[in-house]
C-alpha cells in the first residue's frame, strides 16, 4: 500500500528535477561513466527542509511504519537517479552499522544490475533490494533510460540497544533520542539548504501573482549553529 503513495509524490517532483534540478552525488569519483544525481529528503540523519515539506506523505510512512529507519541517525532518504549507459566503479560504504534499502521506483528494459560482494542483482519496479554496502558493490546500466530508486537505511539487526548506547556519544546520542520520541519532526537538527532547494523557493516566489522577481537568502544562526 504505501509503494503507490511514495511513486505518486516522487513523480510529482519528477518533471521540476528532470528540469536540471537533481543534484550530482558527493561521490562522483566513483562514477566511471555516465551520469549519478539525486533528491535528498534526509542526508546523514538530517531533514532536507524543503524537500521534505515536499514529500510529506513519505516521510510520513516512514517515521509511522519504519522506526529504524526514521531514528538511523547516520542513515538517508534519497530518490537516487542513475541514467542510461553508467557504470558505478566498485567501492564500500563507509560503516556497517547500517542496512541500505533499494525501492525500485522506476526500472528500464534491460534493467540494470548491481553486484555485492560475488552475487549480482536486478532492481524490478515496486519491490526493494536489500544489502549491506558495507560489502562491495558496483552498478552496470547498460540502457538507454534513468533507473531511479528510493535508498532509505536502517540499522544493522546485530548494531541494537547496547552497542548504540556504547557508540553515539555527545550530539549523536542526543540526536538518536530525539529521534527515537519523534522522528524526523521540523523541531530536530536539518541539514543546511542546498541549491535546488533555493532554486524551488525562488520559482514559487516569482509564481505569486503579481512578484515579477525573487531571490531566496539562506541565513546562518550563530547562536544555534543553523541555518
């Protein structure tokens, strides 16, 4: 029940990112060829603000029905497009203390595969590849058209109470308890607004009848170390 709603609301936001807004991933070293971009909702445990005001009902689901994904604290909630003809060079995540979790939103003929550790995989539309990228893995599409998923992380079954309480110190402690009481509600830590989140600020300012320009200014607080 909850694949149709989280299609819906990624599909709604398709056409504006397909307009030059999605945003290159931070690795783009590893990109041997083609072209990796994504849409973050939430990046290292952090909201993306405005993105997230934009998939509400997602994030929804997610906090209701997915405790340990909506309090991984280290964990994200990406829409991640790869087009046609890219190959992903082979790379490790960095901890695993996670579980990474691939919901096929959108998947070309032929489909694209991913290797981890010796075993390969094809993403199918409306079901999740699951794994621990802390293995090697790899990506080879070899067609023509973008294949996009929701990557969402949990933690790791055998990473539970005890070692959390052993691990998270300081702020991550306080962020992890934050979580476990409300999620990813708007009072918890965002993460700093990017550029395609400006960028859409600015293009529902000028949609105002009657606004003929506008430019939208992130303010850094220094009392509280936000923006």
């Amino acid at each position: 029940a909850a694949f149709p709603t989280i299609l819906r609301e990624y599909r709604a936001l398709r056409d504006w990112a397909e307009g030059g807004s999605w945003t290159p991933v931070a690795d783009q070293p590893l990109i041997l060829k083609g072209d990796w971009t994504d849409f973050k909702l939430v990046e290292n445990g952090k909201r993306h603000p405005v993105n997230c005001v934009r998939c509400p009902e997602t994030i929804k689901l997610i906090q209701d029905r997915c405790p340990e994904i909506a309090t991984q604290i280290r964990g994200s909630l990406i829409f991640s497009r790869l087009a046609g003809g890219t190959r992903i060079r082979p790379h490790c995540g960095p901890t695993n203390a996670r579980i990474r979790i691939h919901l096929a939103l959108e998947v070309p003929d032929p489909a694209p595969r991913i290797r981890v550790g010796s075993e390969w995989r094809q993403w199918e539309v409306g079901r999740c590849l699951i794994f621990d990228d802390s293995f090697e893995h790899e990506v080879v599409h070899d067609g023509d058209e973008a294949r996009v998923v929701l990557i969402a992380d949990l933690w790791h079954p055998d990473f539970g109470d005890d070692l959390r309480k052993k691990y998270l110190h300081g702020r991550h402690w306080r962020r992890y308890q934050e979580a476990l009481n409300d999620g990813w509600h708007e009072g918890s830590e965002p993460h700093r607004v990017d550029p395609s989140e400006v960028r859409f600020l600015e293009g529902e300012l000028r949609a105002v009848g009657g606004v003929r320009e506008a430019a939208a200014t992130v303010h850094f607080d220094q009392a509280v170390g936000r923006q």
